[in-house]
C-alpha cells in the first residue's frame, strides 16, 4: 500500500449532522418569559434552536408575525401566554386562543400543516413545563420535517 492509499482509507466520510429546526417562540412578559427564565436559571436541559420573541402579552402577537416568521423559513412557532383568567391584560389570553385556532385553519388552507403552530399556557413558575414544551414541540416539528417553503428556494 502506498502512503495515498493508506490516508485514503483512514478518511471516513464526514457524517452529516442531524438537521435541527427553526424554532420561534413568543413569549407573554409576565408569565412565560418568566418561565422560561426560571428554567434557563434552574439549568434544565433542552434544546438550544428556538428563539424567544417577548411580547407584552400573548394577545400582542399578531397572525402577522407568525405568517412572516413562516415565510422567512421558521419550521415550528410556539406562543406561550398566562394560563386562561390570569392573564395581566383582563382576557388577553382568550383571544389568542381563538386567534390561533384561526391561523391553525389559515395555515392548512395554504397547505401547512397545522401542527407547526402550537399555543401552549406556561405561568413564571412553571420552568419544567417550559423545558417539557420546547423538547415536545422540538421534537414535533424534527417529525414534520423542514418548512415547506425551504424547499421552493
């Protein structure tokens, strides 16, 4: 054998790595921004591809924005808000409620699946729930596969 060979034979293919999802997650400011604070300071593990968006409250996120973060290649988005009557803002969180029960239906319409948006109440003591959450919907959307709209590019 000569020395190429031998140098041939101990490079192994590059393994790929394990594609992660896009994550963007709307956080209410009293309760699971809090949250999620709690968890990041009680060192609880959980994957690191979201990104958190604070919001005032849940109610404050527009179907807009969470059209656009589609467009601009998010896989998944989480809101999180107050659990339902201890919303800051009176009934902000009613109307997220069917705010996204709305938008799930808009998406299925444009062919998304409507899974890919999940609303989920996580109060400033509950750090494991947030944790529970993000590995859930993480692990979700790593089902789904890559946004839709990924691909057309």
């Amino acid at each position: 054998m000569t020395s190429t060979q031998v140098h041939a034979e101990e490079a192994e293919p590059a393994a790929e790595e394990e594609w992660q999802p896009k994550i963007v997650t709307f956080c209410c400011n009293w309760c699971s921004y809090a949250g999620a604070d709690l968890a990041g300071v009680s060192r609880l593990q959980m994957p690191t591809n979201f990104r958190v968006i604070r919001t005032m409250c849940s109610a404050r996120v527009d179907p807009e924005f969470v059209l656009r973060a589609f467009a601009n290649g998010a896989d998944g988005v989480l809101v999180l808000g107050c659990h339902p009557a201890d919303c800051h803002y009176i009934g902000g969180n009613y109307r997220t409620r069917r705010r996204i029960a709305l938008l799930r239906v808009l998406l299925e319409q444009y062919g998304f699946n409507p899974d890919r948006l999940k609303l989920e109440w996580v109060s400033a003591s509950e750090g494991a729930k947030f944790q529970k959450t993000i590995k859930e919907f993480n692990e979700l959307i790593k089902e789904l596969g890559p946004n839709p709209i990924n691909d057309e590019e």
